[in-house]
C-alpha cells in the first residue's frame, strides 16, 4: 500500500506547492528545516547508515572475538559459499515463509466470513483471531514448546484419541521445522485478517448487488467480486507476511533453545547470524551472512513485485 | 395500520399462522443464515485462542500435573503460587520495570523524532530534500541484522551495554516513523499554514501548535506499532544485555527457557505475566489498534 502511493503520486516528493510561492523556494525557509531534521539525521547516520557500511567493510575482515580485525580479502564469502550449514539455514527459512503463507488463504476466507453484514459476535471473533499477532512471539514460542512436548504435550494427547502417535515435534529434524511454520502461521494469521479487513470495507457494495441480480450465489461473489477486488490487500500482505517471515528468530529462539540437537537442521539465516555473530564471535562472517540476507531479501521482494502484475488488479 | 384495527383480529391470528408456516418452510439454515459462518469462526477462533486458554491452565497446575501422561486438563486446585514463583526465579519487577522504561523512551523518541523530520520533509523546502528522503527510505529495505554488528559495537563503546538506553538507542530513529509522519503532514490542507503563517506563528509553533496535533490518528499508530515492535522484540535486547536485573521481558524469557526450561508452570505464568500489559491494551482498545495497524499497512 505504501509503495504504491508512492509510486502513484511521484508529485507528492515536491509536496503541495501553492501557485504564488517563488520559484527559488528551495532556501525559503533558511537553517528550520535542518534544526527539525538534526536529531533523526544524526541519528540515522550513526544508527543506521554508518552501520551498514561498517557491516560491508567487515565482511572482508577476520575479526576476532577482542574486536580488531585484519583484512582477509574474501574468505568470509568464500567460507559461506562452501559451507552447506547456511545454504540449509537458507532452505529452512524458504521452507518457513511457505508454511506461514499458507496463512493468508486461510485469512482471505475467515476475513470474509467476519465481514459478513449482519454477523453477531464479530467483535469477539476478531478479538480472538488477532490477539496472536500482538502477543509476545518469545511469550507465545514457551507456550507452543508445552504443547508440541513429545511426552506428555497437548498435541500429542490429542493425536492420541484418533489413535496416532505424535513425534517429539521440537528435537526431530523435519518435524521440527513443521511445528515452527505451524506456530508461525498461527502467529501471523492476525496481520493478515487486519489488512484483508480494511480491504474488504472498500469493495464498493454495488459490485455485489450486480452480482447478485446476475444469479451469482454467496460462493460465486466470493471468487468473482472478492477475491479480485481484494488483490492489492493480498498482494502487500504477502509481502510483508514474507518479508516478516525471512526475519525469523524469537519464535525460533524461543521454541527450541540453542542446545536443540535439531536446532542445526532448522536454524534459520537470522539465527545463523546471531549465532556466528554473538555465541561463536566470527563478527566477520556474521556480516556476510548478514549482508547475504540482504541480497535474498531484496531477491525475493523484487520477484514479487515483478510477478504482480500477472495477478493483482489495480481499479 | 389498519390491519390492527379491532376486525382484523381473526385474520391476523390466520396470517401469524401463515407467517409461522412459511418459516417453517423455510427450514432451519434459511433461518439462521450465518449458522454455518459461526460454527467455522468458532472453530478458527478456538484454535486461535487454545494455547492462551492452555498457557493459563498450565500456569495454575502442579508440575506433575502438567507432566503427567497424558496431561490432566484442569488443575486439582488453582495454584496461583506458581505467578509468585517467578519472583523467586528471577528479578521479574526489575525486568518489567526495564521493558516498561525502553518501551516509554522508544515511543517518545519516535514520535518526537520522526514527527520534526517528517514536518521538515513535507513541509518545507531546502536543498537536497528529495536526495536526503530517499536515503531514510532506503533503509526501510536493509533487514536489521545488517545494523547489527556496528550498533552493538557503539553501544559497547559508549558504555551503554546493560542499559535501558543501549537497549532503546536504535530503536528511536525509524525510517518507517519518518515516511508515516511525512505522508500524514503532506494530507493537511496548505491553507491552514497560510493562516498560521498570516497569524506569524514561527515554523516552531506552525509545527507544535498547529500541525501536530491535526495528525492523531497517524501520531497513534505510530505509537501502537512502536509500543509493540519495544516491548515484544528479543534479538537487540538479547545481544546487549547480560545481567538479568538489566534485562527486559522477552530476553529474560528466553533465557529462563534454557535455564529453567522444564518448570513449565513457572514458566506459563512468566509468559503470561511478560505478555499481558499488551494484551490487555490491546482487548481495551482494540478497535484504535486494528485501525491504527491496517492505516499504517505495516508492522
């Protein structure tokens, strides 16, 4: 959605410029604007745009675990390119994003439902299906371990009724990285519901009376009228859903704890990252892997956003 | 009107009647049209909420309890002791304290921060305005990790590790913050800073008493994301806290799950304790937050 008005109005960047206003209005307005801009400015800088940099530059140096590098030309890439264990962590977030996209289908339909004129209890429901999305993910991550335990969790015991015979969710490499998408989706699911609502109050309700006088049923206005209308709404939500997703770590973090045996087979970039970074003190190699998720990240974003005209209608 | 006239009696008993066959006709979905639409939302809803409803169950159970095969589903009795445990464990009020002050210092930040800076960018005019937008934009795109070696290393340096300002420092400067405010000082309309400006009110006084407190619902959500992104994040505040007593919520969490990793009604009640504050603001006004997260379209 942002991008988009971005994009809409490129005139928004001058902002709205009154007729009568000088045409060397560029120093109208003297040293104000930089004493409004100094605070973020300097902080941007040291916080932000210094850092990215330094991250570059230390990724061509071996930095030990005192601080104080030396120039090692590219062996830190050389290191990630040979090494399987982040080609894994790469693997394993992918893997992730999908479970978890799985979660805006599931959105689409129960925003429509909630969004059903006249429906009772619509408040209670929606407080139900979003309070996931603000609940603390390490918070959240404790409570799912409890019920994915092998031995005595819910799940299990659950499982067991129908006569299954549930695995140790968290420790076996597979199932571990199963329980985790479960959990992430589940945790998304409320984004997700926030931003396909809003859309949902936009579709103007004259399509489906149209629709309606056409012999359409509740099922043929939700894939004819719905689902078409809603598309820019689902667009950005898989975006940011998988934006979001790529960055996995606190429910990661939290639901296996770093002495997992299966942890390796399910670590994703951003734990390899801190991993490398803060337990095993390779600062240098962290900021490879760092900058790699970068490289993936905008990758990723860049293929959506050049597949969307082939699916999301822009009225 | 007039069929409920005296003479109408008898035929409106015969239209009642009518009227309660042709109900019965219509068959009981017919007349419960959403049946089907509650039954699917009570059941999504029922997922939603189970591990909630289960972190509270297990929170109020005896170790045994929880770990028995299977599990008892209700607690014999309620063992509230378990929430006083956690105080035991560890500095709890301290930690709660540290994320309450990093959460207070980073809203403040932000809104004061992001709301000058987005001011300057759309409403006045100064060299290189278009260049120096586009580069806070542009970090909007670079995922934090690739901050993340250089902030910790200023914060080390500044001595600020342990601290509730080491953990709030990068978190008050924000790209988003910055494009959020600029797009909701570009809304208002021109003609209320010509008055001002007619009335001489200096850019300062344009900014605080006149222009900022139009941008309410922006300046919210601006407040409702941020609240969320300090309170519940863990990597930052991870890396730069060691000491438990300087710890905020999330870290003393996850750190508790390797320490104290099997006493799980400890635990849940920890993790209910740690969540709740946002919770609880969230179910209290949550109409201004779901507006406030769908305005802004991000996290």
């Amino acid at each position: 959605m942002t991008a988009q008005t971005e994009s809409a109005s490129p005139a928004g960047v001058a902002g709205p410029a009154p007729a009568d206003r000088p045409r060397r209005a560029s120093a109208r307005d003297g040293f104000w604007p930089w004493l409004f801009l100094a605070p973020l400015l300097i902080g941007m800088g040291a916080f932000y745009l210094w850092p990215v940099v330094q991250t570059f530059i230390n990724t061509f140096m071996s930095i030990g675990p005192f601080g104080g590098g030396e120039f090692a030309g590219l062996a830190n890439y050389r290191k990630l390119l040979s090494e399987p264990e982040f080609l894994r962590s790469v693997l394993n977030t992918i893997i992730y994003t999908a479970i978890v996209l799985l979660g805006v289908p599931i959105a689409i339909v129960i925003s429509s439902l909630l969004n059903r004129p006249g429906l009772r209890f619509a408040t209670l429901y929606r407080m139900l299906f979003f309070m996931p999305y603000v609940a603390m993910p390490t918070a959240i991550a404790l409570v799912w371990r409890t019920i994915y335990n092998g031995d005595f969790g819910i799940l299990n015991t659950f499982l067991a009724v129908f006569g299954l015979d549930g695995p140790h969710w968290i420790s076996s490499p597979g199932y571990s990285l199963a329980a985790l998408g479960a959990m992430g989706l589940w945790s998304a699911l409320g984004f997700s519901l926030i931003i396909l609502t809003a859309g949902l109050q936009n579709i103007p309700a004259d399509l489906y009376e149209a629709a309606q006088l056409d012999g359409a049923g509740p099922w043929k206005q939700f894939i004819s009228v719905t689902v078409p209308m809603l598309t820019p709404s689902i667009f950005l939500v898989v975006v940011v859903t998988s934006i979001n997703a790529f960055q996995l770590f606190d429910l990661l973090f939290a639901l296996m704890g770093t002495s997992n045996p299966a942890m390796k087979e399910t670590q994703s970039m951003v734990f390899m990252f801190y991993e490398q970074g803060f337990i095993i003190n390779d600062k240098g190699y962290a900021s490879v892997i760092a900058i790699a998720i970068m490289v993936i990240v905008a990758l990723f974003t860049l293929i959506q956003f050049r597949v969307q005209n082939k699916w999301v209608n822009y009225v | 009107m007039s069929e409920h006239t005296a003479p109408s009696v008898l035929r409106h008993t015969a239209r009642s009647a009518r009227n309660r066959r042709r109900r019965q006709e219509l068959g009981f979905f017919q007349r419960h049209p959403h049946i089907f639409v509650h039954a699917a939302l009570i059941t999504g809803g029922f997922v939603m909420a189970f591990p909630f409803l289960w972190q509270l169950i297990v929170s109020l159970s005896t170790q045994a309890e929880v770990t028995n095969v299977p599990p008892s589903l209700w607690p014999e009795v309620l063992r509230w002791e378990n929430y006083a445990l956690v105080f035991d464990r560890v500095p709890f009020l301290r930690q709660f304290g540290v994320s309450a002050v990093v959460t207070i210092i980073t809203v403040v930040g932000q809104i004061v921060f992001c709301s000058m800076a987005g001011f300057a960018f759309a409403r006045m005019h100064f060299w290189g305005r278009g260049i120096i937008f586009a580069g806070i934009l542009s970090i909007l795109m670079v995922p934090t990790q690739a901050f993340l070696i250089p902030q910790f290393e200023i914060v080390q340096s500044l001595g600020l590790m342990n601290t509730v300002w080491g953990i709030a420092a990068p978190g008050v400067f924000s790209a988003f913050g910055t494009f959020l405010m600029r797009q909701a000082f570009l809304a208002l309309p021109g003609e209320i800073e010509e008055a001002a400006r007619l009335d001489g009110a200096s850019p300062w006084q344009m900014f605080w008493r006149v222009m900022l407190p139009l941008t309410k619902p922006s300046l919210s959500a601006l407040t409702i994301i941020t609240v969320l992104f300090a309170w519940n994040s863990l990597l930052w505040p991870l890396v730069v806290t060691t000491e438990a007593s300087r710890m905020p919520l999330a870290v003393s969490l996850a750190t508790m799950q390797g320490q104290h990793g099997t006493e799980y009604p400890m635990l849940m009640a920890a993790a209910l304790m740690a969540m709740a504050p946002v919770l609880v603001v969230f179910i209290v006004l949550q109409r201004r937050v779901v507006e406030g997260l769908a305005h802004s379209g991000l996290k």
